[in-house]
C-alpha cells in the first residue's frame, strides 16, 4: 500500500540513520503512477512502486547520475551539501560546501543546485551561491567554467543540459539571490537563459524575455531546446528551435501547466501545487518534468500521457542505473527512484548509448 507523507515521515526519519550505516534491501514506497494517455505503457508501468531511497533533506535537487561509480549525486541546497547514494553503500556526504564559498552568512538557495556529468567525466554544477557554472574532474578540484556575461555577474545558475558537442545551456533566475530580484549584489536586470560554447569557451545569451526560466533541456535530435518557466504566472514548458550556431528560433508553447494546477487545487487541495522545475527528455523525445502534482510526462508533440504523483514537490529527476532505465527523483525531503522503459537522453549521450 502507497504511504501518505504523514504515515511515511515517521518511518523514514528512524529508517534514514540505519541508511547512513548501511545499505537496505528494501525501501519505503510512495505514490502512484496516474496513466491520462494510453502511450504511457511504452514508457513505464502504471503500477511499478516509487522506492524512497533517502529522507530527511530540506530542498534535494539536481540529481546526476555518475556511471563510473554506480551512485547517484543530488543536491540538498538550503544545507549547502551534494550527498552520494548508491545500492552499495547507501547515503554519504558528496561534498560540502558544495556552491557557496563565501563567509557571509546566507539565509537562503546558497548551494549548488542542477548537476550535470560532460562527455569527459566532469561533473558539472550550478552554484548558487558563488554564482557560477563550475566543473570538477575525477580526483580534482573545482574550477569556474563560467560566471558572467558582457561583464556582468550571473544571478544564480540554476540547471543545465549538455548537447553532443560539449556546449553548455543553462537557465538563471534570481533563486539564490537572499534578496530576490531586489538583492544589491544583482548585476543582470533579466532571468535569461545562456550557452558555454565549448569551441570559444564564450557564454552568450540565448533567451531573454522569460520571467523565470527554471529547468532546461534538449531533444535527442538536438533540434529542440525545451525551458520549464517557474513563474507563477506563466507556468509552461516553452520549446525553441536550435540551430547549428546555437541560436535559437522563436519559442512556442509546448505544454501549460495551469490546467493541471487548478485541478490539483480543486480536487487535492492539501497537496502543495508545483510550478514547472527540473525537466530532462527520453531518448524517444518525451518529456519529462516536475510540475503540478509530481513528475508530469507529456509527448513531444505536448500530450500530457501520465504523472509520477506522491504529494510532495517534485523538483528534479535524471536517469541512471547500469541501463539508465532507473528515473531517480528529488522530491523536497525524499530522494526516490522508480523504474522505466526507457533510457534517459543525457545518460545515453554521456555514455554512448
């Protein structure tokens, strides 16, 4: 039987310590699989558990898979930490601090966020705090790949997507700015969205007039850059045309949010109502995203064909496992997985598949 997040909270806080010690053969489930479009089979089971592997973070984020050490990394960005899980030795502190370097205290978004590996084995990560997109390679330390354009400081890197070619996109609100758009420290007067080429090692602006870009992603052919926008009045995936150079055409609306949002809110009106966050694409070209009411699955053409649902905020997801067939979720306090039929854009483009 699914567990509600009262009679799961209980459980997985006493369940989490004998995690840190070792790792358990079986985990808490959470939520349901909801099928809106028949499509949905193709892609995963409608009755496959939601396995809670972790709990007790304060805003997990980020999730990257790390092939080479069969582990996953996420975020938990309020604390400033990335923690590692894996089958083997169940939870670790990755690293810490893990976005924020400096000595003034922070109230707020002051670690890293989105994580990312490249075609080299880097693990890629958005700061926060410091600000930066950075880089780190195995056995090395951090170094900034970037954290300004046309001179100016970025708000807040929030979450990334790589193509075949090494090039960078990624997204910047104002979420780990203490201040909000109003913070002094800001330099940028707009949220936008940039691209680190990797053959000028330049960063430039690719989108500029969306209030609050949050998730980015890419479509396996490389034709599509798909934006989840954050804003509260404007809750929608965008989708852009990408040309060889990098530009982008005009964006259309692929999927609006708000729909889902009031339904929730009429019919579920305990469960917190999620506004567009992390977003990745299947190697099939669907989409996948958190937004209201958990993890929403839509075609590509926008059909909305199911929703990983638990109650909770879904912020971010990525897939990974020996396969990359294993989704695995950052859902406010929990980190969860859950299995699908289909392998992940970004883990078959990292590793050849």
């Amino acid at each position: 039987m699914p567990f509600t997040r009262k009679t799961l909270a209980a459980s997985c806080f006493s369940w989490l310590i004998v995690s840190l010690l070792s790792a358990a053969p079986n985990f808490p489930h959470i939520g349901q699989i909801e099928r809106h479009d028949p499509a949905l089979d193709a892609l995963i089971d409608s009755d496959v558990p939601i396995e809670v592997l972790a709990s007790g973070f304060e805003w997990s984020e980020g999730p990257a898979w790390d092939q080479a050490n069969q582990q996953i990394l996420f975020s938990d960005v309020p604390t400033n930490r990335i923690y590692a899980w894996s089958e083997k030795a169940g939870l670790s502190v990755y690293m810490e601090p893990s976005g924020y370097t400096g000595v003034t205290p922070r109230t707020n978004g002051k670690g890293s966020n989105g994580l990312t590996f490249d075609l080299q084995g880097r693990l890629l990560l958005c700061e926060h705090g410091d600000r930066r997109v950075a880089a780190m390679a195995p056995g090395e330390g951090k170094f900034t790949v970037t954290d300004h354009v046309d001179g100016k400081r970025f708000n807040s890197p929030n979450d990334l997507a790589i193509d075949s070619h090494g090039n960078i996109f990624f997204t910047d609100p104002i979420y780990g700015l203490p201040g909000g758009r109003d913070d002094p420290r800001r330099e940028l007067d707009f949220c936008g969205v940039f691209v680190h080429d990797a053959s000028t090692g330049k960063t430039r602006v690719v989108i500029d007039d969306l209030p609050m870009p949050n998730g980015v992603t890419i479509s396996p052919d490389e034709k599509t850059l798909y934006v989840a926008q954050s804003d509260r009045d404007m809750p929608v995936i965008m989708a852009y045309p990408l040309n060889r150079d990098l530009t982008e055409g005009p964006g259309r609306l692929l999927f609006d949010c708000r729909p889902l949002g009031a339904d929730l809110r009429k019919n579920r009106p305990d469960w917190p109502v999620q506004n567009p966050d992390g977003i990745k694409t299947d190697v099939h070209g669907n989409i996948w995203f958190g937004g209201p009411g958990g993890i929403v699955i839509i075609s590509p053409e926008g059909t909305h064909l199911g929703t990983i649902s638990n109650g909770e905020r879904m912020a971010n997801l990525t897939w990974g496992g020996p396969d990359g067939d294993v989704l695995y979720i950052t859902s406010d306090m929990y980190l969860a997985r859950v299995q699908t039929k289909v392998v992940g854009r970004s883990f078959a483009l990292v590793n050849k598949r």
